[in-house]
C-alpha cells in the first residue's frame, strides 16, 4: 500500500464534517489537482470528547459514500504507541508513530558502538547532493547522534512490528512523527535518524520533523521565515539521499504536522516541494474545530449564543484548559475580550474576531487560540453542541469548506 504524493490530514474533533473536509479536497481534485484525504484524531482528543478511534472510521466512509469518491483514502491513528495503539488496529490504516517522549532517552553502549561502527563511511567532510554546506562528521557527533535519536528509532520499530503482527496481511501506511519536541533536528541529524528507522526495516512513507519556529494552535507560524526555507529544502534533499543510501521507500515524503494554521510557510512549502518534485503530507489538525464555532456565530439567534457560551467557559477555565498546550499556545491575557464584552457582540464582530485572517482589524489571535484548545467545553455540552451542529449544519459546512479550500489547500498548491 502507497500513499500519494500530496495527502492532507483532516482533523474533526467531534467528527461531523467528514463530507464538507471531503468537498474541500474535492474542489482541488475539480482543479487538477490529486490530493490523499486522511482523517485524523488524536487519543487524546477521543478521551476528552468521548469517541472511539471506530467512530473516524464511520465518517470517513459515510463521507466517501455520500460524495461518490472514488480515489483512495486514509484514517489515521494519529500520535499513537504502544499504550494506546491496540483501539487504532482495526479501524485505522495510516499509523502516526510519535516517538517524541523517547528522543533524549538513553541507549545501550553496545548499541551506540554498532551504530557509530556501521556509519564510519560517513566520517569527515560530508556532502548532500543540492546542498551546497558542507558537514563535518566525527565519531563523538556519531555517538551523540545515536545517544539522543537510536533508542526512539528502536521504540518506533518495535511499535511498528506490532501494528504488523496485529494486522496480520492488512496494510497500511506508517509514518514516524517527532515534531512534538522543543528542539528541531538538523539536516545531519535527520539523516541519520533515517538511518535508524531504515535499520529497523521499517518502511516509512512520511516522516514529521521538528522545524525552527513555533506552531501555535489554530494561528501563524512564527519564527524566521528565511530559516524555515533552509530547512524545509535540506530537508527535502536530506529525504532523497537517505532513500538512495539506506533503500527507503521512493515515495518517502515530509510531512508537516501542528493545529496552527501554517499560512506564511505555505507558499515556501508549495514552491519547494514543485521545485524538487516531491510529495508533502500536511495536518491541519483542530482548525474544522474552530470553524464549528465560525459557524455557529454566524448563524447570528441562538447558534450564537452558544458560541459566546464556549468562549464564557473558556475564558473561566482558561488555566485549565491552556494547560495541557503550554508549549503549543502563546495567549496575551490582557488582550483577551472580558466575556461581558464578548456577550454584548453582533454576529459579524464575533466571526471576525475568531476567522484568522490575519490583517483584519477584529481579528484576535489570543481569542483564537483559547477557543481552540476550549473543545472540551463544548464536549461537555454534549447532546446541545451536537444538536446545535445538525441545525446549522450548513452554514457549518461553508465555513469548513471554505477554510480549508481557500485558506490551505489554494496556499500550498496554487499560489
């Protein structure tokens, strides 16, 4: 089983808007453009909200029939491992394997002094075909290298086997994610952690760095733009090399993962990934979340209530709820609306201050990011959230369609 080159994860937390998200990368395909759908939902987010990895599986496929697609498609268990991975196994045939709490844990010294062993011809000055730095490579570099990334790239082969032993002949695709870190790795680094994962024949077909930069939830990128295209291309050629030297699978591609709405970085993306003639994967994770919300706003009457509701609730839990996203979420408190405010607002001020759009006057970044991480609330509200999304299930449905169409999909390919 091969994914294709562009392929574009779909987060739905509460996963009513398989069709619309669908319809988005519809409107690509009616442009010429083939892209992969792949449903996604984190474990996390189906202990919070109450669903099971199984109920992915049914929008997707309800999605899939309603709309007649006919090309293929994917449900992804996404950041999964060993403790989690068994409720993915039947219902899911893309496995995100995050090995990110492995990286930085120590390894064996037999294991360190095999891996420094099997790479020694890759000692001195190093080259990457189309990147013109040069690297230095030394056995303490080696050794350092292997310390921090070997016994992650273990843990990801051995999570790996046993998505395959519990499939038995069903295939899938996997993909390794380490993105979830505090420190991105560097094209040398990248390299040789293909070199691991290739050494646990483990045949990955995307893999997810870390970048420079940070990718808040549901907002910009942030960080050196020029930076960000440095890497993203060595990365690109550091990709293509290690499939030549260690006999990965061809259609190995990035993939870039994160809730934030990654508007600045998508052209660099787009016009790299053209240049190079390769693939790209790209999660856009919880913003479906965010246009709910969009929606119910505009639906002005008691859809917006409801949605000053969610930000109420938010706002007094915020502590609570920020908690968990620390290290994802930039919030300015002092910018953020007081709800007695924020109950006295038109339809339109509440939609503008929540769309990202970034240059428009109401537009709110702090706002943005607290209802982003505030699903829970909603989750909570059980039976009226749910009833509130089949009401307005259309308005609903234009926001999706539009967001992820317009705002990421025409970024990345067409501009």
């Amino acid at each position: 089983m091969k994914i294709g080159a562009y392929s574009f994860g779909i987060g739905d937390r509460f996963t009513r808007q398989g069709l619309y998200q669908l319809m988005a990368i519809q409107k690509a395909k009616d442009n010429g453009l083939d892209i992969i759908p792949v449903w996604n939902k984190s474990n996390r987010e189906h202990t919070i909200i109450g669903t099971r990895p199984e109920d992915t599986r049914v929008e997707a496929d309800n999605a899939v029939r309603a709309l007649g697609w006919k090309d293929s498609f994917f449900v992804d268990a996404d950041h999964i491992n060993l403790s989690n991975v068994a409720g993915y196994i039947t219902c899911s045939d893309f496995f995100t394997i995050d090995v990110a709490e492995y990286i930085g844990h120590p390894q064996d010294g037999s294991c360190i002094d095999s891996f420094v062993e099997n790479n020694k011809k890759y000692l001195g000055e190093f080259e990457i075909p189309g990147i013109r730095e040069r690297f230095l490579i030394t056995e303490e570099l080696l050794r350092d290298i292997a310390d921090r990334f070997l016994f992650a790239a273990e843990k990801a082969g051995e999570i790996y086997r046993y998505i395959v032993k519990a499939r038995g002949q069903a295939a899938f695709i996997p993909e390794v994610s380490m993105d979830e870190v505090n420190i991105p790795q560097n094209p040398v680094e990248l390299f040789f952690i293909l070199c691991a994962l290739a050494g646990e024949n483990l045949p990955l077909q995307t893999i997810a760095p870390k970048f420079t930069g940070r990718f808040n939830k549901g907002v910009d990128y942030q960080g050196d733009l020029h930076q960000f295209e440095k890497e993203f291309e060595q990365d690109l050629l550091v990709i293509d090399h290690a499939i030549r030297e260690f006999g990965l699978p061809a259609n190995l591609k990035l993939s870039v993962h994160s809730g934030s709405d990654k508007f600045s970085i998508y052209p660099v993306m787009g016009r790299l990934i053209r240049k190079h003639g390769k693939g790209i994967h790209v999660k856009t994770a919880g913003t479906t979340w965010l246009e709910e919300v969009i929606g119910l706003a505009a639906a002005g009457g008691k859809g917006l209530d409801l949605a000053k509701k969610i930000y109420t609730a938010a706002y007094d839990r915020r502590e609570e709820l920020c908690r968990p996203y620390s290290t994802v979420i930039d919030i300015d408190e002092s910018r953020l609306p007081l709800p007695r405010m924020v109950n006295s607002w038109r339809a339109d001020k509440f939609v503008n201050t929540l769309r990202h759009v970034p240059g428009h006057p109401d537009y709110n970044p702090g706002f943005r990011q607290l209802v982003h991480v505030g699903y829970k609330v909603a989750a909570e509200m059980g039976k009226t959230y749910y009833d509130a999304l089949d009401k307005y299930a259309d308005i609903i449905g234009q926001q999706v369609v539009e967001n992820i169409w317009e705002r990421h999909i025409r970024r990345i390919f067409f501009e």
